[in-house]
C-alpha cells in the first residue's frame, strides 16, 4: 500500500510544457487542464513584459533598437545563455542546481581554440568543445549522483577547478580563431533568410528541449525526481542514472554554447562565460521552474532569457550604467519567487 501511495506522490509533479501529456500513474484531465492554463497564463505575462520592453526601446531609442541589425543581435547574444539555460532548466526541474555552466563555457572555449586544436579545422573546434562540456557535466554527475555529493558543493567545485584550467590553458591570454570557416558563420553572408545561424542552432536546441522534456518519459522522469525523488525510486525509477544523465546534458548544452560563442566573438578567452550561471538560473525562474524542483518550462526559460537580453540592450542603447541594470534585474527575480510563492500557497503546495 505504501508503494502505490508514494508512486501517486512521484507523479504529482509535472511539467506546463506538457499540460496534455500522459503522466506515469495518470492525473485526472481536469488537474491537467487547469496546470497548462496556469502556464499559458506565466508565459502570456513574459510575452507581456517582453512587449513592454520593445515599446520602451522602440520609444527612447526607435531608430537604433528597432533596427534589423539591432534585433539580429539581440537574438545572437540571446543564443549563448539561451542554451546553456535549456540545460539548466533541465538539472532545476530534478531539483538540482548546477553553478559551473559559465566556467565550463570558458574551459570548453579555450580548450577548443588551442593552436593544436585549430589545425583540425572546424571539426575539431566543435568536437572539442562539445566533448569538455559533456566531460565536465560527466564529473558533476558522478559525483552527485553516484558520490553522493550535494549539487551545491559539486557544481561550486567545478566552477572553481575549470576556472583554473581555462587560465592555465590560456595564461590569461586571448587566444584568436584562424579558422575562416568558424568565422563565417558569424557574418552576414552566413544568415538565412536574415537569420543567423547561432540563432537557428538556438532554435533547434529549445524545440529539442520542449519535446524531450514535455513530450519524453525522460522528461517524466525528470519532473518526477525533482517532485519527490524517494517516490520516484520507489515507483521504479533509477533517480542515480536520471540525475548523471541530466547533468551530462547540461554539460552538452555548454559545450554546444562555447562553440556559439567562439563564432560570436572569435576568440576564446578563461573569462568567458561570467556570471553565465546566475543569468540562466534567473531566467529559467522566472519562466517559471520551481528552484525546488518538480515543475520546469523550456518555453518560460527561453521567454526569461529573452526578457534579461533586451533590458541589456536597452540598457546599452540608452548608455545608463551597469549597476541601474543590475538593480532592474534583481527586481525582476524577486518578483518572479514572489509570484512562484504566492502560487505555491493558493495551490496548497
């Protein structure tokens, strides 16, 4: 009896990307109705705000902000955090947290820009960025799944440790692409249909993380873990290979966000990707990922990055400082747990 219990518990947890599909013990179609309304009501309020800031820009700054060259650059900078924010909403909806994104994205981008490196081309750059982040992420996921580890303190070391290396590797220098074929992708000539490529590439991972999560029983999985990861294994999941799996996969998001931004600035550098990881957890807050786990939208995330990439342009447009930027920033993510909470409480949560 004990058993059937907590899988109903395991289940309760789901996930507003996927409002109709079957949960693994089954919710009442009513509960699930009422949960994707609930989503649709945050994302349309993201929207809202995201409208409100293009009216603002296209008001203090029209001829600048509504510029195509403008908006193309605001999705390209939105691309890199973008991605490494799909992932983050991933590890968030277990109930983890992982704090080394940006330092991976540093060590992914210097490893992948040695002179050694180079002299494979474009292959290399992009096999070798890819396969630093899936390592690292394979690092954070052993030792929290398998050693036990609080995600807190794992993630925070190997912040620290690929911190280190990326300096050790570049001596604290820049270290310049040579590559013509990664460059090209960042210019003009590269777009299609006047879009850039760093943005389809940022397209094709936010559909791949809305299906898997919102239409995949590893998705189910997921939500089910970060709900109650007791029931979950008592409802037969494996929550160890679950969570090693999920932090591969940020680790992937990272190394695939270092390749982005090797294009986009041509270069790799050891400070590359600062603050990264406070950028993604914010916006995958307020799109409305439960920072407790059990509740996780990709489309909110995006929505949030999308929001956080528009204030600082706007910012820049309008030459205010940093400091009135980061001031607006907190606000947002005070008010996004405010309204986390305040829905928490109205559901009996």
């Amino acid at each position: 009896m004990t058993v059937s219990t907590t899988k109903t518990s395991a289940n309760s947890a789901t996930s507003p990307d996927s409002p109709d599909s079957p949960q693994e013990g089954g919710w009442p179609d009513r509960a699930r109705r009422a949960l994707g309304l609930k989503a649709d009501v945050r994302n349309l309020s993201l929207l809202g705000v995201l409208a409100v800031l293009i009216a603002v820009g296209g008001f203090t700054r029209p001829a600048e902000f509504l510029a195509t060259s403008n908006l193309q650059l605001v999705l390209t900078q939105a691309s890199v955090i973008g991605v490494v924010t799909v992932g983050m909403t991933f590890v968030i909806t277990s109930g983890g947290i992982d704090l080394s994104v940006g330092a991976i994205v540093a060590l992914a981008s210097v490893w992948a820009t040695t002179l050694a490196t180079q002299e494979y081309g474009f292959a290399g750059i992009l096999f070798t960025a890819v396969v630093v982040g899936l390592a690292c992420g394979l690092v954070n996921g052993l030792l929290i799944a398998y050693g036990g580890m609080v995600p807190f303190i794992a993630t925070l070391a190997m912040l620290a440790s690929a911190r280190g290396l990326a300096l050790q590797i570049t001596d604290g220098r820049t270290q310049i692409v040579t590559v013509q074929s990664v460059l090209d992708l960042g210019l003009p000539d590269a777009y299609l249909l006047g879009i850039p490529p760093l943005v389809l590439v940022f397209a094709a991972v936010t559909l791949a993380g809305w299906l898997i999560l919102g239409r995949t029983t590893f998705g189910r999985r997921t939500v089910a873990v970060g709900g109650n990861a007791e029931a979950a294994r008592l409802a037969g999941i494996d929550v160890r290979r679950q969570r090693l799996y999920l932090y591969l996969l940020s680790g992937l998001c990272c190394g695939i966000a270092a390749f982005l931004l090797i294009v986009l600035s041509g270069s790799g550098q050891n400070t590359n990707g600062n603050l990264y990881e406070l950028d993604a957890i914010a916006a995958a807050i307020i799109g409305g990922t439960l920072l407790s786990g059990g509740r996780g939208t990709i489309v909110g995330s995006v929505l949030g990055v999308l929001v956080f990439t528009t204030i600082t342009n706007i910012f820049a447009l309008n030459n205010l400082q940093s400091d009135v930027q980061q001031i607006a920033k907190g606000a947002i993510i005070v008010a996004a747990v405010l309204v986390q909470r305040r829905t928490a409480r109205t559901d009996g949560t």
